[in-house]
C-alpha cells in the first residue's frame, strides 16, 4: 500500500511535476475562486448588499452631520422611520405579490387629516380615533385591492389614478377644515405619548413598527398567506393552477397596504398635528425608492420585511443628511430619482440574469494530477486484459426497470434495485419474472445495504439516507450531518448520499458525493474536480450522524475491510481506492490502495473468496486526464461553451474488477461495445453468479461465476448467520 499524505484523502503531487504545475495546483487549492459563485447564489446576500450600504451611510452620516449619534438625533430618526417605516412595509408587501401602490402618499394625508379629524374636531377617544383611521385606511386600500386584485386593472396605471383622485380629495378637505384642526388642540395624554413619547428610550412609534414587522416576517416566511403572497409575486398563473385565490389574496395586500399606511398617518398626526398642503407630495417616490433600494423586487415573488427596514434606514438618512446639508428640496428630490433609477437598473438586470451570473462563475475547477493509468488495449495479459465475458450475461427486468444504479439480493434470493422512478423494485426468485414495487421512497435509489434485522438501508440522491422495513415501511434514517464551519455552502443538508454499507455494532458509513452540486449536475462535479465530497457516519446508538473525512473527489463505492474497523471506498474522480480507518489504533488515517485505475471507481462489494468487487463506470481518456491539469483551460471551457459541449469524464464502456486488500487486481470481467451493459455501476455476488446494475441501464445483468462458492450471501456472511 502506498500511504497518502493528508488526512483528506488527497494524493500527493507527482513527482515529475513542473515548477509551473506546481504552482498552478497551490493557486486552485488555496485561492477560493469558488466562493465567488456560492456567496452570489445565496438568498441572504441580496439583503447583505444593502446592509452594507446601510452602514456606509451611517458612518457617512456621523461624519457630516453634528450631534448624529446623540439620544435626540437618534431618537428622532427613528420616529421618522418608524412612520416611513410603516407605508414602506405596506409597499412592500404589494411588490412581493406582484403589484405596485403609487397612492401611498395621497393615502398617507387622507389617514392623517382622517386622524386630525377625529381627535381634534369631532373629539373622539383616542382608542376610537386611532381604529377608525385604520378602517378609513383599510377602505381606500380597498379600492385598490379590488380594481387591481378583483378586476385586474393595470396595478400601475390604476395606482397612479387612486393618487390624484386621493389627493385631491385631500385638498379639498384640508382646505375646509385646516383652521377648525389647527384651533381645537385636543388634551389627551394617550395621543400625545402616541406620537412623541418613548417606552424604555425608544419612541412609541419604533415599538410599534417593531410588532408590526415581526408580525410580517412570521406571516412571510411561516404562514401559508406568506406563502400564497410570495407564490403569486413568483408566478401569478402557476399560483391560480395551484389552487391559490389569487384576486383576493391580492386584494388583501392592497387592504394592508392602506391600514399600515393609516398606522403611520396616526403616529404623524400625533406628533405633529398639521394637515398642510404639501402633506404626503413626494411619498409614494421615497416609499418606493427606499423598497427597491432594500431589494424588494419590482417583478414580485422577492422580498422580506428586514429589506423594506434596511431600505427605510437607508433612504431616511441620506434625506435628512441632505436636509441638514441645506440642500434645496430640488436636490433631495433629484438624489431619490436617481437612487430609484440605479435600484431598479440593477434589480432588472440582476433579476433577469442571476442565474446565467451564476452559472459563468460557480463551477471553479481545480488541479488534479492523476496517477498515469494502464491502457487496456495494449495488455496481452494479466488481469486487465480485455475480454467479452460480460456479453452473454442473462438479462432480468429489461425494460421494466430503469437506472439500477445498486442491486442486492435477500436470504430468499429474492433481487432488489432502485428506480429513477423513486420505487425500491423487488424481482422474485428464482427466475426473476416477477416483480412488485417494494417501497415507494420519491428520490432517485442508490446504494444498498442490509441490516442485521433484515431492514433495506437505502441512500437516496437528494434526500439522505433511508430503511425499508422487512414489512415494507419506509423509515428517514438521516438527512443531515454537522455542517462546516468554513462552508459558505450550508452543507449540512445530504444533497447526494451516494453508498454505504454497514459496521458490526450497527453505525453506517455511506460517502456523499458532493456537498456543491445536485444529483443531476455530477458530471460538472467530475470536471470541477475540487474534492467536494465526504464520508458520512450514523451511529444508531445516539442517532447522531457526524462528517468523518472530507474534501474527497466524488466518493462512491463504500465496503467494510476484513479488519471490521476500516473502511475501502472509491474515489471516482481521482480513479482509486482508498482505506480508512474509523476504529482501532490507527483510527482517522487513510491510505491508498489502489492509485492508478484505468477507469472510474463506482461501487464496492464483498466477493465469497474474502476479496472485493468493483465497478468502473467509464475508462479514462488521454484528453481528460490532460485536462484535469489544465483547470483555466476547463474554467474557459464551463463560461464559454454550451454546457452540451463541454469535455467531461468518459462514461462508456465499464468492466468489474476483482482486487483484494492490499491493492492487486486479480481479474477483470468486459462488456466490450457495451451490448449489454455500457454503464456498470454496481456489481453483487450472490450464490455463484455476478448481479450487474447501471444507472443508465434499463435492465439488471446476471452472470454465472466458474468457481465462486454456491451458498455465498453477502450480509449472511457478514452477520455471522451461516
């Protein structure tokens, strides 16, 4: 055996490589060009942006403006941006479903005169006065809600109508009652704590906004409304064919959009009790500026209530930094439309093309200098040399399976495979003619393994590792490990268990694929080639499951070692076999076993003479392995080439090997021109014949082994059981 060098399991340089190489595999090892493509491709950084931002301003703001961080200042920005605060979320949550509300700022100086009126010329309680402002609010955004949301007016054009109809209304009226409001002061304590006193230091009107945004992020993110809200932004005719009332959801949002903005036309009016003429001009372009510039989406289906805070923050320091500039309203107004315009711009196109961003910088391929492989069509002879005694294999299942990516066999002989289809399939012995759904499981089955209590150990891509009762009872296993401290990728999620088997006191060890792509996607993992995969280790005794070796190239086939404290497992990218150790006195090392493979390692199975099956799934290639040194060239190859076009790992005619412990191919068994199976991925040895299964395959091959003992069971043998 050759010992590896590192705990990951990576193998060390060659040493023939160049200074230039050498150089080039430190670059792609430790320069992260892959973070670039996973910090873009999460969520949270279209709202880590403007949190950015956010602080750029307030640091912007302490510097130019005096007295800014004392208790006054800030006291009184955040009333201000508790009030802006409120028509904001109200706003925003008209966005998220699809629509757009121009009316704001009419509607902001209808709830306040509404609120002036009440407490100051009809002298309601404030109690009274503060919920009959919501309900005259609640109606104007009615009208909204059932133009737009019932008889599917154009939200923009109907907005902008609703706003000159509101404000003129409010001219009116204010031009009526302006001196009645200003003469009649009301004395209530209550309308006055409302709108400038403070609870625990912070104004009244922060601790309601506070409820209130708490109150929207529940709704957003765990209430089925938020759901049908961000499902109709997404996608308003997917939604109706959902089941989702998409008119009155819609409706609703414009009915909250008019009582949040009443909220804040309550606090203002409080505070200030005036009912000018230039009440709420302007609002709706510093609302929906502040919206866009906290990412809530123009396009719908996009945003949350932490954007809508951050972009109220935001916009209300630059316009009070500006008005303590003494910038003429002139100014103020050109900054927001500019804002506004540079938002959208950049919400347009990012919207448009994340995902081609995305897909040009994610796939970060890295060095990788393979072992030089045998060719198999110069040996003559030797356990390599190249045969056809696969081609006359007994066919089972032919066109009623489909990708049997891992066969097993029972006590009963009874031959079970997985489905692309999401079912375990069991072919009944002994002619293999019948066959019955065994357990519907939903992802794509792969590797096999049976327990000592006869339960069917499954790993499912996508969704982890799963049992199958002997009465047929699917049971979850796991679907998470410890995530990564340094992962910007949350890899605790199982997005491609892979193959397992399983130790003497019961923990199951079963290899992840790769943490960086999903199951349809492996062959970009192949051409990355960066080590993105791991062994997984559950332990029933405690139900924990726990990431024991890592940054390994697309780890496969797993099989427990003679030893019963060690595991071989195949690495596919790097064409090898490995060995590690999880128990006994050299507990956490890994050593090579087999480094130059003339193809790609897949599945590992115990053979009846004590050595080890092994599926290749696909022969190297010249150009390949070429390219593996080669990751600029791949890197050009992934962002300007059709993905249909690009130089992946070849995947076309396999074998089966037979190996033993220490590392020495003992035989080869070929298919060649893949008649039968052009794709083997897994291989099991059952009572004197060789079940062959392919993920690509529509079939299950069975051939006869000259020599192998007769009453051989796989995990009888391993549980003792004959």
């Amino acid at each position: 055996m050759q010992a590896s060098t590192t705990a990951a399991g990576l193998p060390p340089p060659e040493m023939s490589e160049s200074l230039s190489e050498r150089l080039t595999r430190l670059r792609y090892k430790y320069w992260p060009d892959h973070w670039l493509g996973e910090i873009l491709a999460k969520r949270w950084t279209e709202t880590a942006i403007p949190v950015l931002l956010l602080m750029l301003v307030v640091a912007i703001s302490g510097r130019l403006i005096n007295n800014f961080y004392t208790p006054v200042v800030l006291a009184d920005t955040l009333r201000q941006a508790g009030e802006v605060g409120f028509i904001v979320l109200g706003l925003a949550l008209v966005m998220i479903v699809g629509g757009i509300d121009l009316s704001v700022g009419s509607m902001f100086a209808l709830t306040n005169f509404c609120a002036l009126m009440l407490m100051h010329v009809l002298k309601w309680p404030v109690a009274a006065a503060v919920a009959g402002t919501l309900v005259f609010g609640a109606m104007l955004g009615a009208i909204n809600g059932l133009l737009v949301g019932y008889l599917r007016l154009r939200a923009f054009l109907t907005t902008l109508i609703t706003l000159i109809i509101f404000r003129s209304i409010y001219e009116i009226l204010s031009l009526q009652y302006s001196v009645q409001i200003a003469g009649n002061l009301p004395d209530s304590v209550a309308w006055d704590f409302l709108g400038n006193g403070t609870f625990a230091g912070l104004p009244t009107v922060a601790w309601a906004y506070a409820s209130a945004a708490i109150g929207g992020h529940v709704m957003l993110t765990r209430l089925r409304l938020g759901w049908h809200i961000m499902a109709i932004g997404g996608s308003r005719r997917s939604a109706y064919n959902g089941g989702i009332a998409v008119r009155r959801t819609v409706a609703l949002c414009y009915v909250t959009c008019g009582v949040l903005t009443a909220a804040a036309g309550c606090f203002f009016a409080s505070r200030l009790a005036t009912a000018g003429a230039d009440i709420g001009v302007g609002m709706e372009v510093l609302v929906l500026t502040a919206a866009v510039l906290g990412g809530i989406s123009l396009g719908g289906g996009r945003g949350s209530v932490t954007k809508a805070l951050v972009g109220t923050l935001i916009v209300l320091l630059i316009t009070n930094g500006l008005t303590s500039l003494s910038a003429p309203g002139g100014v103020n107004r050109m900054v927001l439309a500019s804002i506004l315009l540079a938002a959208a711009m950049i919400d347009v196109r990012w919207l448009k093309n994340r995902q081609r961003i995305i897909s040009k910088v994610y796939v970060s391929p890295a060095y990788q200098a393979l072992a030089p492989g045998i060719d198999c069509t110069t040996v003559t002879s030797g356990p390599y040399q190249l045969n056809n005694k696969l081609r006359e294999v007994t066919l089972i299942g032919v066109g009623q399976i489909e990708a049997p990516e891992d066969v097993i066999l029972d006590r009963h002989d009874n031959l079970y495979a997985g489905s692309r289809h999401g079912d375990i399939i069991r072919f009944f012995a002994p002619d293999y003619q019948r066959m019955e759904v065994f357990a519907h499981i939903g992802g794509q089955p792969l590797g096999l393994a049976f327990d000592r209590d006869d339960n069917l150990n499954v790993c499912i891509g996508g969704m982890g590792l799963y049992r199958v009762t002997p009465q047929q009872e699917v049971q979850r296993v796991t679907d998470e490990t410890n995530r990564s401290l340094h992962s910007i990728n949350d890899d605790s999620r199982l997005r491609l268990a892979d193959d397992l088997d399983i130790a003497d006191d019961g923990r199951i060890f079963f290899s992840e694929a790769t943490t960086r792509y999903e199951m349809h996607e492996w062959p970009v993992d192949g051409l990355e080639a960066r080590g993105n995969g791991r062994i997984v280790c559950y332990d029933p005794r405690d139900n924990s499951t726990r990431t024991v070796l890592r940054n390994l190239r697309f780890p496969n086939g797993i099989a427990i070692a003679s030893d019963g404290q060690s595991i071989l497992f195949a690495e596919t990218w790097g064409c090898c076999i490995k060995r590690y150790w999880f128990d006994g006195p050299k507990a956490g090392k890994v050593e090579m076993v087999i480094d130059n493979l003339p193809g790609y390692p897949d599945n590992i199975n115990l053979a009846s003479d004590g050595n080890y099956w092994l599926a290749l799934v696909g022969m190297r290639c010249p150009a390949y392995d070429l390219a593996l040194r080669m990751p600029g060239f791949r890197k050009r190859m992934a962002t300007r080439v059709p993905l249909d076009e690009w130089l992946f790992p070849n995947i076309n005619t396999g074998c089966v090997l037979k190996f033993s412990e220490s590392g020495e191919v003992l035989e080869s068994l070929w298919d060649l021109g893949g008649e039968n199976h052009p794709m083997i991925t897994s291989m099991r040895e059952h009572r004197g014949h060789l079940y062959l299964g392919g993920i690509l395959n529509n079939r299950i091959g069975r051939y006869k082994l000259p020599d192998a003992d007769p009453n051989f069971v796989q995990y009888d043998k391993r549980w003792g059981k004959h």
